[in-house]
C-alpha cells in the first residue's frame, strides 16, 4: 500500500496508510497553530481548510442541484468534449465539499468516486454530501504529492481549484499519471491565471476597503458586520496568502503536464468580464450581513455572472488573448502502456 505524509495540526508530519486512520478534523485552531502555520503552507491548508469546511458550501453558494451540476459539467465538457461517457472510477484531488466530483458524477461522468482532501474537516463534509445525494463514494485524506492509492487505479482523476495550492505541482501530476490506468485522463479546472489573479485581487481588495468603511457612516451602519466578524476574515486572509502559491500562463501549465509525464495536454481559459463582476461580488457578500442580500441579489449575481460569461464566449473570446481570462483549465492523459 502506498503511504501517505499529511501535516499534522501540531506542524509535524504523520503518516497514514490505512484507510480508517485518517487524521480528525480540527475546526478550532489555537493562535499558536495560527502563527506555525504563517510558516508552513501545508499545515495552513489544513486548518485553514479545516476552519472553513461546515460553512464553505454556504461561503461560495455551492449546491448540487441542476445550477452547480450544470457549472461543473459545463466546465469538463469546456476541456473534454468529446469523452467517452461514464468512466469507471473516477478521484478528485483537493475535493473540499465535493462540488466538482460530486455533480460531476450526478452529471453522468462517472459510476464510481473517491474524494481526496489534504484537510480531514473537507473529506468528512464531502463523503456527507456524497452519502445524501445517494453516490457510490468513498474517501480519503491525501497530499496530492503523495496520493494513498496504488499505480493503475483510477479512470478519472480530476481537480477544481486546488493545482494553485500544491507546492510542487509537476511532482502531483505524476502522482495522479501514477494512479491514472493508461489511457486514463485527468481534468483541473478553476485555477487562477497569472494576470486574471492580478486583477480579481486589486477588485476585491478595493470592494473590500470601500464596504467595511462606508458601513462605518451612521446611515450605513446597519450592513457593517460585527468587528470581531471582520477581524476574523482579516486572520483568514492572511492564511489566504499563505495557501494560494502559484498563479499559472496557460502555456507554463501545459508544459508542467507534459514534463510530468502527460500525453494529449490541452488548456484552455474561460471568464474575464464574467470574473470582473464575480470577485467584487463575492467580496461584497463577505463584508456585509449575510441576512441583509435576499433572493433579489442572488438574482442579480448569478443572472449577471451568467450574462457576462455569454459575453466572454460570444464576443471577448475573439479579441482579448487566452491568458487575460480568470480561469485556467488543463487536460491530458497517461500515455497507453
Ligand atoms: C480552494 S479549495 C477547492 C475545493 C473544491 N475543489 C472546490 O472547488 O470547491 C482547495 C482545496 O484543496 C485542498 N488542498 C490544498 N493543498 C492540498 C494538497 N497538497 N493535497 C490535497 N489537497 C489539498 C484544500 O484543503 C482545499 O480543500
């Protein structure tokens, strides 16, 4: 059985190889585990993760009906439109709750799933999710540079946002060509692009400065959050800066891939004024009440993001270069024996 390293909350690094002896999650981390974790981004993952997993369907509007089986299958028929549908076995690495194996599955990808998580507190929350959707799923903590299943194990492996959180992530990318039968494909999508990260930031930061100090003026003061509320989302920010390493040009992708190992690698790159409006948005809704956005800016956030993202495919895609765009997406396969 392949062995498994995964940081403990304590900073030092446990081994696991059985399944059944995964690490518990731990919601609460101490300011002690806070400030060790400035300084290791493993163990960052793993609290900060661990911190965020009962809420983080609610945090990012994550829901697996017809809206986010849709997206995800949105997203794999982007990079892989022609597959050849169900695959067998399919395994997410970095799962968090399970968004995009989950309704990916339910989407007809696959028959058969497991969900892999560096943090134990988003294995749990995925395998619940899986368990009342009624999916064939089982699960694991796993670094995604050591993966705990043996070579030629899986049809599928996918990723949404997580290659950006690896530190080394040619040395992952051969894990999961390891794991992957021949002629297996693997699909990540949702990683930021170097110049997309660059602006999502300066929109958020100043959506973030202009809501928490208009909220302070009397008319206003009823949408501030509490401090304490706000100070808490300040600490996560910082963690924030410690889990998200790398930003990634379509071309430097695909050539990790193809260094690791990966044959067939194709990218490809969606949303640009779609992301304009969704970073400031998402970071509005952290700033302000929850209570206070009913079902009327749900509406408007989503039939916005949708609105622009038909911009972005029907107009934007022919003048504005690939690598402007927000979200990254790679393909390739495990070359046949
Ligand atoms: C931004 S979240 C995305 C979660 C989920 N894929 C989604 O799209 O909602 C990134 C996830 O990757 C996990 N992660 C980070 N580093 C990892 C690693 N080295 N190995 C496995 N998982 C990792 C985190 O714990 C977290 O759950």
């Amino acid at each position: 059985m392949t062995r498994n390293t995964v940081p403990t909350l304590h900073g030092d690094i446990m081994t696991t190889n059985t399944p059944g002896t995964d690490p518990a999650p731990n919601p609460h981390a101490t300011e002690e585990q806070v400030k060790a974790a400035l300084e290791d981004t493993k163990l960052a993952q793993v609290l900060y993760h661990d911190w965020e997993a009962e809420t983080y369907d609610d945090k990012w509007s994550i829901s697996y009906d017809e809206r986010c089986i849709d997206y995800a299958r949105g997203r794999f028929d982007a990079i892989v439109p022609d597959a050849k549908l169900p695959y067998e076995r399919a395994m997410e690495l970095g799962c968090g709750t399970g968004f995009f194996l989950l309704n990916l599955m339910q989407s007809g990808v696959a028959k058969k799933g497991s969900v892999t998580d560096l943090s134990p507190g988003m294995v749990k929350v995925a395998l619940r999710n899986a368990e009342n959707l009624g999916l064939d799923v089982d699960g694991r903590v796993a670094d995604a540079e050591k993966i705990p299943y043996e070579d030629n194990t899986f049809d599928l492996v996918v990723g949404h946002a997580v290659l950006h959180h690896i530190p080394d992530v040619e040395l992952s990318l051969r894990e999961v060509l390891r794991v992957l039968k021949p002629g297996g494909r693997f699909v990540f999508a949702g990683e930021p692009s170097t110049i997309g990260d660059f602006y999502a930031r300066w929109l958020s930061r100043a959506t973030w400065y202009a809501t928490t100090n208009l909220t302070r003026l009397a008319p206003l003061n009823d949408w501030r959050r509490p401090q304490e509320e706000l100070d808490e989302s300040s600490r996560a920010a910082a963690l924030e800066a410690v889990v998200d390493i790398h930003t990634f040009d379509p071309d430097d992708l695909a050539g990790i891939a193809r260094k690791a190992g990966a044959a067939k690698v194709e990218t490809a790159t969606e949303e640009f004024a779609a992301a304009m409006l969704g970073w400031p948005v998402r970071t509005f809704e952290a700033a302000v009440p929850p209570e206070k956005l009913g079902w009327g800016w749900a509406r408007f956030a989503f039939g916005g993001w949708k609105r622009l993202s038909w911009l972005d495919e029907k107009v934007l895609r022919k003048v504005v270069p690939p690598k402007f765009f927000y979200n990254v997406m790679v393909t390739g396969t495990k070359p046949a024996a």
